[in-house]
C-alpha cells in the first residue's frame, strides 16, 4: 500500500547544488574566446575556407555533448580546426558569388556588445536605448531615400522577412480600406517583375495573395511594361500593389521606380520596394539618379547585412507610414499590455510578424557613427569601379561575352563553349585553389558565370587570378 500523504505536510523545496556554475565569470575561458576574436577581427585577407565532408564531421562531433562539461580549449579546438574550415566565409575579400558581406570591424565588435550584454529590442519599455539608437540608423537610411520625417520601421532578420511583413501590411491595408468602402473581399493580386526576388513569391503565397508577372526584355521592369501587363489583364481591380526592385539579386538590375511609383499613385495601389542588396548604391553619388521614385515608397527594404556592411542578421524595413504596420503587426495579449500603455510609442515588435528580437541594428548604428556616412560612400563607390575593371578585363579576353552592362556590382557572363558541369567544375577548383569563391547562375534559361565584387578589400590582383581561368 502507499504511504498516506499529511496534505498539511509541505515538502521543502530542493535546490540543485551550484545551479548557477553555467552563470558564472571564467576568466580563462573569456581570455581563450577573446583571443581567437582579436586573431580573427586582424586578418585582413580572410580565406574563403571550403567544403564539408559529412562522415568526418559526424566523426569529429560524435559524442560531443553530454551530460558533464568538457574543457572551452577543447570545444573551440574543434570548432577552429574542423568546422570553421568548412564554413564559406561571405567576408572574404575573394568571396564572389550569392551577394556576400562585408561587415566593418566596428560592426563586428558592438555586434559582441549586443549578444555579450544580451540586448534585445522588442519594445520601449524593455529596450529604450536600444530602440533609441536603432530609430536613429533608421532615420539615417530613410533619409538616404528621400522619405519624409513621418518614416520609420525596425530591424527584421532578412530581406525575406522585410518582404513579407510590408506585403502582409499592404494586403491588410486593402482589406481594411474596402471594407470601408462596402466592397466585399477578394482573392488580391501583386504586379511584380519578372526578375523579382523568389521571397516575394514566397510571401505572396504565405498570404495567400497572386502575382501578376511582369515580362521584361532585358531584366529590368520599366513604367511601360507594367502598363502592357495591365492592359492585357482582362480586370486589374483585384491588384492592390506593386514591388519594384533596387537591384535585383540574380544580375543587380535597378527597376524604373518613377515609373512603378507612377503607376502605383494613379491606382491607389501600395508601393514597395525591394532594396536588399542595391540600395546602398544610393550612396553613390554618380548612381543616385538611378533610384528615382524610392522617395515614393510605401514600405523599403534594405538589408545592412549585404551592401551596408553589418554582420548577419540585419534588414532595414521601412515604412512610409509605421502607423499602418503597427495597426496590422501589433500583437494583442493581456501579459503585453503594459509595453503598450503609450499610444505614440512605435515598438519593435508592432512593425513587422515577429515578437521576439535582439537587437540587430545596432552593429550598423554604431559602425556609421564611428566611420560617417562618408566611409560607406566610399566603400560602395569602390565596389563599383572594382566592377568596372572587372567588367573592362572581360571585354579584352577572347571567348568571354558580358551578358549586360552591370547597373551595381553583379557581373553576369558567358564563356563560349561551356556548359553548366564546366562551370561547375570551374568554381570547384577555384575553391580548392582558394583562389576565390564563385558560383554560376542562368539568365533567360542560359547558365552563366556571375560575379558580385561588394568587398571594398577586393583586389585588382584577385579579380585578374579568377578571370585568368577563363582563357
């Protein structure tokens, strides 16, 4: 039988012994973290690294964690000298395929003051300074565009993110405005270019919205493109916006933002712009006509994790009107009154889908005050003519054909004769090599080579190595 239990007897509670040893200062682990970040933060041509091997990192990892501890050394050993190795290094100055990064040392380093003082930015009340300075970076950004002292937004994960929380608020917008009018709902559609980036397709299916595609001749969507599609829309009524793009990620081309923001105004419909990796070229003074209409956006996109040098993960969204955001965003629970008790106050967390968040605009607010604006301008002006050369050195060698004429730093080219396994085994060894890191792409159905030069520690020298390969 089982013993009778006294309801007037409480148990005392048993606390763990030394719960907190997780907690606690270790001088020599910090000293062993921090010298592998200074040795890390000094190198000035950083490898690109390479490829993983699965079995040898199964091999390498098995057993690694356990129920007891096992010594810092030995755990950043095997980071340093196993997994590290297999991990592509994105700020490598000869790291030239997707859109790689860049991020300032300035950057890098407060990006260690946020995680080391475990910073989080969700609202006022919790993260006041945070939010201070990152409103701050904002207002730095939305200036750069043109957009009116109304603007704001927050820092989200990604370019992906960004696109769908301001697709998410523009659809919510429409609705809200035709039920006001009396009109019953409906099934909404997005006019979008053909060259568009996939998140946008992939938001627009997350809210069950339809894109109306844009046919383009050369990539970039122009004001009468968008008015061909529409005129061959049998009913356009159902269409509440359009995205643009600043700089496409597949060949860096700059759509005609006058002419959607145009198009956009005569119907009422929301204009967003896609920005993530080109819209830090409207710090270039020479490019800065090119971006014409982004003053006209509804809701921006610019991810300082890509052109804006910050380090993973930082997009920049911006709205127009955050009051917009906010009515669709806010998250209503009777435990997150009290961070809404101020009506006026934009919190993080009511402008895009997320709660939760660190705060990861910080890194690029610190690394613009320590360095100016001037510095970035002169980074991004440096990529540009790296292209430039890059672009000149491809016009003089034989069986090389550029694509199209770069409008940022993306270089699309073929070289005759090769097919997607010569490309392929291309890249291959120039990884091995450690020559650089370059990946092929397709342009209208053709597989091409493809070079993004955003590092402004890129080198003549480095882009001769990868280009001598070809020929």
């Amino acid at each position: 039988m089982s013993p009778e239990i006294n309801p007037d007897v409480v148990s005392e509670p048993i606390f763990p012994i030394d719960a907190d040893r997780m907690h606690k200062f270790d001088p020599a682990m910090t000293e062993l973290m921090t010298d592998y970040v200074k040795e890390r933060l000094a190198m000035t041509d950083t490898s690109v690294d390479g490829l993983g091997d699965r079995q040898h990192l199964e091999g390498v990892m098995s057993g690694l964690i356990g129920d007891g501890p096992r010594p810092a050394k030995e755990v950043l050993d095997i980071y340093v000298d196993h997994l590290a190795e297999t991990i592509l290094s994105s700020d490598s100055p000869r790291f030239f395929a997707f859109i790689p990064a860049a991020p300032t040392k300035a950057a890098l380093l407060f990006d260690m003051v946020v995680s080391a003082a475990s910073l989080q930015g969700c609202s006022w009340l919790e993260a006041a300074g945070a939010v201070m300075a990152e409103n701050q970076a904002l207002r730095v950004l939305a200036d750069i565009a043109g957009l009116p002292a109304s603007a704001g937004g927050v820092f989200v994960s990604g370019g992906s993110a960004g696109n769908l929380s301001a697709l998410v608020v523009a659809r919510d917008t429409a609705r809200y405005r035709r039920s006001a009018a009396g009109l019953p709902e409906m099934r909404m559609r997005v006019v979008v270019s053909d060259q568009a980036h996939s998140s946008i397709k992939n938001a627009l299916n997350i809210v069950s919205m339809d894109a109306l595609v844009v046919p383009t001749l050369d990539g970039r969507m122009a004001e009468e493109d968008i008015r061909s599609a529409i005129a061959k829309t049998p009913e356009v009524g159902d269409v509440i916006a359009i995205v643009a793009t600043a700089g496409t990620t597949n060949a860096g081309i700059i759509d005609d933002l006058a002419g959607a923001a145009k198009v956009a105004q005569e119907h009422g419909w929301w204009f967003h712009v896609d920005g993530a990796y080109g819209g830090a070229g409207m710090l270039s003074r020479n490019l800065r006509h090119r971006y014409d209409g982004v003053e006209l956006a509804d809701s921006l996109v610019m991810d300082p994790h890509k052109w804006w040098f910050a380090p993973f993960d930082s997009a920049a969204l911006i709205y127009r009107d955050p009051r917009l955001a906010k009515a669709v965003h806010t998250q209503n629970a009777s435990y997150l009154d009290v961070i809404h008790d101020d009506a006026e106050d934009f919190n993080p967390s009511d402008l895009a889908y997320h709660l939760t968040r660190r705060a990861r605009g910080m890194a690029l607010w610190f690394s613009l005050a320590v360095n100016g604006i001037d510095a970035y301008r002169d980074a991004v002006d440096y990529s540009l003519a790296m292209t430039k050369y890059a672009v000149k050195r491809i016009r003089t060698l034989r069986d090389l054909e550029l694509i199209r004429e770069p409008d940022l730093s993306v270089i699309l080219f073929r070289r005759l004769g090769w097919t997607q396994a010569n490309y392929e085994a291309w890249g291959h060894q120039l990884l091995r090599d450690q020559t650089a890191f370059v990946t092929h792409s397709a342009w209208r159905g053709e597989t091409v080579g493809r070079l993004v030069l955003l590092h402004p520690g890129t080198t003549t020298e480095m882009v001769d190595d990868v280009l001598a390969t070809l020929v």
